[in-house]
C-alpha cells in the first residue's frame, strides 16, 4: 500500500505526510486577557508548535462573526473578527509561521455564512423571488398560511432546519433553511454569484501567504433539487450509514465535485503547493475517496477512522479500508482522533468499548475512567502516527488533555446544548482555553484568570511546564514521536501487516515495527527486538501491557 497516482507516480508534496495541528483560536491562547484566545496569542506560542515537531498548522475560523456557534457563522469573509485581532495580525501570524517552516491552513466556510452577512440583511429586506434572496435557501412554508416548515428537514444542532422571517411589513413571510444554528443561514450553491464570490475569497487568503483551507460542511454545499423530505434524523457526526440506504437530500450530493474542480483550478495557478483539505462526514471511505480525486481536494478528514472502536478487529478494517479507498484514487490517507466537535479520545477511550460516541459528556453523565482514558489515548496516538499519510492533532492532545466532563451546564456556549432542549450536552467539554503553565492565573493562557469557558482544576497537572524534559510524560511522548516518525519516514512509506489478530496489531513501515496490544495479556517481542518508542513502560521482562503501543527495530 504505497502512495501513488492512478498513472503511477508517487504523489509528493509537503501535505502527504505532513502532521497538521489544529488550533482552536478562541482556546489557545490569550495576549489580552479578556479570556479569548486571539492571534497575537498564537503567534507569540508558535514556538511551541516547533518545538513539537509539526509541520503545519490548521486555524478554525477567525473571521468578523457574532459567534453563534463560535465563528462558524461569517459575517465578513475577507476580515478578522475584533475579538480575534486585526487584518495585519493576522499577515503577521502567516509570517511569523513561515519564517519557521510551519504552513498555514485557514478555515473555509462556504456552507452557510452568518445571519449578519450583508447578504443575508438584504435577502430579508427584498421580496420573495429577488435576486438578494435566491442567494440562499429561501421557500414558501407548507400549510393553508405557510405556517409550516417547507420540509421536515432537521437541524444537525437539534430543532427544526428551517426557520420563518418576518417580512418588512411586519407580516409573516418565507421560510429560510439553515442546517445549522439559526444563525447560520444555507447559501444556494446553484447560484453563479455564490460560486463567484466564493472564488474570490480562495484569491483574498492565497494573495496573503495561506497554504490552503479546511472546507467545512464540504458535503452539504448542494441539497438535492426538489429538497424532497427525508424523514429520518439528521446527523452530520452520525455513525456508519449502511450501504443500500438511501444518500440523504442534504449530504454528499454529487453536484458538490465540480465546486472543488473549480476550486482546485484556483490554487493550482498559485505558486507552492496549497491544499483543500474536506471535512466531509461521508461514509464509506470509498465515497469520501470522491472528494479527494486528482482534480479536486487533497485530503479529506477520516472520521470512520475517529468513531472505530479500541479494539484489535476495529483499528485493522479502519485502518486497511482507508488505506485502500484512498490508494484506489491516488490520494494520501489522513489520520484524526481528535477535533473540537468531539470528545477527547483521552476521555472518548475511557468510556466502555462499544460505547456510542457521546455528543458532550457533562456532570451526572456516566464520567469516563480518566486513566484507562489516557493509556489508551496514548497507545493510539503512537498507532497513529506510525500510519503513512497525513496526521491531525488537535490542540491539548499532546498534553494527554481530557475532556472537561463536570463543566456546569451554565458555563456551555455550544447552541447544540439549547437547540437540543438539553439533551445533548455539545462540544464545550472539548473547547476548554487549555493550559501552558501550572501556576499562572488561567494556567497561562492569558495574563489574567479570564476564561470564556471554565478550566477544570486538573488543569494544573497537565501544564506543559509540568511535562517538558520530563521522562514519560505524554507531551515528550509525542515530541519524541514526531521527531521519529521524520527520522524513518513513516509518512510516506509502505505499510506491511504482519498480524492482524482479535487481540493484537503489527505492521511494518519505513523500517520500523509497531506493536499495539488490544489483549489482557502481555505480549513478549521478538529476541533481539530494540525498543525505540513505547506509550507506557514495558513490563519487568520486556513484554508490552495491555493498551500500550511499541516502536521496535526487529
Ligand atoms: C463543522 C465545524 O467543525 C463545526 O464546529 C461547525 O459547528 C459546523 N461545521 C457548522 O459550520
Ligand atoms: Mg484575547
């Protein structure tokens, strides 16, 4: 399982094995104080990320946003939100990355834009049938006086996708759809001016030195035409879809592919080598493999490989299913565990195998085992980053980071908490500022103890002055693993099984063995066998323990 193109050739480029590390901007850290990360605060941490060893970083939006659901809601494409900086913070960031080597990957959100979008103030001020209003989703209601909703059509944040405006008479008037928050408007990518402006976004980032952008919602861009009712609930983060299903009006229609041909036009004409990269929660890999054909994106995120369960049978099928999908277009495999629309695997790997994936764990859910949580975050991680193809890292993973499962539900921000009548709990756990320093007010986030969301006081513990140049810690754990995972290669060499058990993994890659043992029992190595990484000690005679990963020379 090499990486190759359909003609043959191998696919090169910086982003085929590149370890790509997503800062949360709000969350990483604070130059002002006010409790919101900002990117004066990122550029004066990117020593860390150096430090680290990782190649690039992925930003989540930073745009002008009355953050309904924390940026992912633009209201200006082509600035920076006052929270976050200004335009020239933002150059400098860019910079400062590149006089380090680091490349600079921005988020795109070409889904929906905010309800403050210029766009949309003027859809609501124009009639029914305008050109302002046909460049979103805008229909009759159903009903003798329109009062209901034009189709069943969920939220993915829980709650109806369609919400009714009040025209400017003060009479109720359409419907809009918004698959999102009500915040978060659906633009209507049948429009030439929406894919117009869109490209001319792609030109205003590229202009200023990005080396490509993480397309959000990147399936749900084109809604089946007659946005016929579905009838079923609608999860974007939903689990594996069974393969005679029917595709869902809203998801992954195929009108979405010549979007990034276009796209992809675009930054080929760029000097360097920018990349799109999906986040497409599409299933099976073989669909999500559409997206990442020689003319269009990248990468894709592998999520299938996120949700697969810790055992030996699970990590095997993911793991090979993805490998082949992608080589069968020609694209390297990216790798994920961690997101901030997601639990923490240090806390997900701590809940009972075969658990479901929670959306957000808070106080009286059943609370994860912190330390079964941590082992096993670390034994994958090593997994991880021994696999060829591209790997994400989300901030805090490398300090061993949990999930903040006990956050008051007063604290969460997340509209999921709301719009799901609080049923569902939401991200915040998993957008907590995180910490740098032990003993600083808001553990060195900011100059003050401001946090937008609550730190819990286990904070302390993993500081990353308590972890550096210490022997073991997890932080030092991946320090070491990156800087081997360069050393051999590992992301674009060739990965050999050689037992693929009900308690057990090992593969070969680029002149290294790795060894994941899923069993009770310890697993001796081969005699002669040279341990060059482990994610826990080995036991007294060499073996390797249950949930711990072995880097080994044979
Ligand atoms: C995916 C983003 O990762 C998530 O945080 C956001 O809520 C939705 N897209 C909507 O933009
Ligand atoms: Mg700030």
């Amino acid at each position: 399982m090499t990486q190759q193109n359909p003609s043959g050739d191998p696919i090169t480029g910086w982003w085929t094995e590149a370890v790509i590390y997503q800062i949360y901007p709000r969350s990483f850290a604070d130059s002002d104080g006010d409790g919101i990360g900002d990117l004066p605060g990122i550029t004066a941490r990117l020593d860390h990320l150096v430090d680290l060893g990782v190649d690039a970083v992925w930003l989540s939006p930073f745009y002008p946003s009355p953050q309904a659901d924390a940026g992912y809601d633009v209201s200006d494409y082509r600035d920076v939100e006052p929270l976050f900086g200004r335009l020239p913070d933002a150059d400098k960031l860019i910079t400062e990355a590149h006089s380090r080597g680091l490349r600079v990957i921005v988020d795109l959100v070409p889904n929906h834009t905010s309800s403050a979008h210029p766009w949309f103030a003027a859809a609501l001020a124009a009639a029914p049938g305008s050109p302002e209003r046909a460049r979103y989703v805008f229909r009759d209601g159903r009903g003798p006086a329109g009062e209901q909703p034009p189709n069943d059509w969920q939220s993915v944040f829980g709650g109806p996708a369609w919400t009714r405006v009040v025209d400017p008479d003060g009479q109720p008037g359409q419907w809009y759809l918004h698959l999102f928050d009500t915040g978060q408007p659906d633009l209507n990518w049948d429009n030439p001016e929406v894919r117009t402006e869109f490209l001319d976004i792609l030109r205003f980032w590229l202009d200023r030195g990005v080396d490509g952008f993480r397309v959000d919602v990147a399936h749900g861009l084109v809604k089946q035409a007659d946005l016929a009712d579905w009838r079923e609930p609608q999860e974007i983060l939903s689990g594996r879809e069974e393969e005679d299903k029917p595709r869902p009006p809203m998801w992954d229609q195929d009108g979405v592919h010549e979007i990034y041909r276009e796209w992809r036009r675009v930054l080929d004409s760029y000097p360097g080598e920018r990349i799109l990269v999906a986040e497409a929660w599409v299933e099976p890999a073989e669909r999500l493999a559409r997206y990442v054909r020689p003319d269009e994106m990248h990468q894709a995120f592998n999520f299938e490989y996120l949700l697969a369960s810790w055992t030996a049978p699970a990590q095997y099928a993911v793991i090979t299913r993805s490998l082949e999908a992608t080589d069968s277009v020609g694209a390297p495999t990216t790798w994920v565990l961690s997101n901030h629309d997601v639990v923490r695997h240090a806390s997900r790997l701590g809940l009972p195998v075969g658990t479901p994936r929670p959306n957000g764990i808070g106080i009286g859910d059943p609370q994860p085992d912190a330390a079964l949580g941590l082992r096993r975050a670390r034994a994958a991680t090593l997994l991880m980053l021994a696999l060829p193809g591209s790997a994400y890292l989300y901030q805090g993973e490398e300090l061993g980071l949990p999930e903040h499962t006990t956050m008051p539900d007063e604290a969460r921000q997340d509209p999921t908490w709301a719009r799901s009548g609080h049923t569902q709990r939401g991200r915040d756990g998993c957008r907590v500022p995180i910490p740098w320093e032990a003993d600083a007010p808001s553990y060195g986030f900011g100059p003050t103890d401001a946090s937008w969301l609550p730190q819990p006081a286990v904070w302390a513990e993993y500081a990353l002055d308590r972890q550096r140049d210490v022997p073991g810690s997890t932080y030092e754990m991946y320090r070491t693993a990156l800087r081997l995972r360069r050393e051999y290669a590992l992301g674009r060499s060739a990965l050999r099984w050689r037992e693929s058990g009900d308690a057990v993994l090992i593969f070969d890659n680029g002149g290294l063995t790795v060894l994941t043992n899923f069993g009770e029992a310890p697993v001796p190595l081969p005699a002669g066998a040279e341990v060059l990484h482990s994610s826990a000690p080995l036991t007294d005679d060499g073996a390797v323990p249950t949930d711990v990963t072995v880097w080994f020379r044979a």
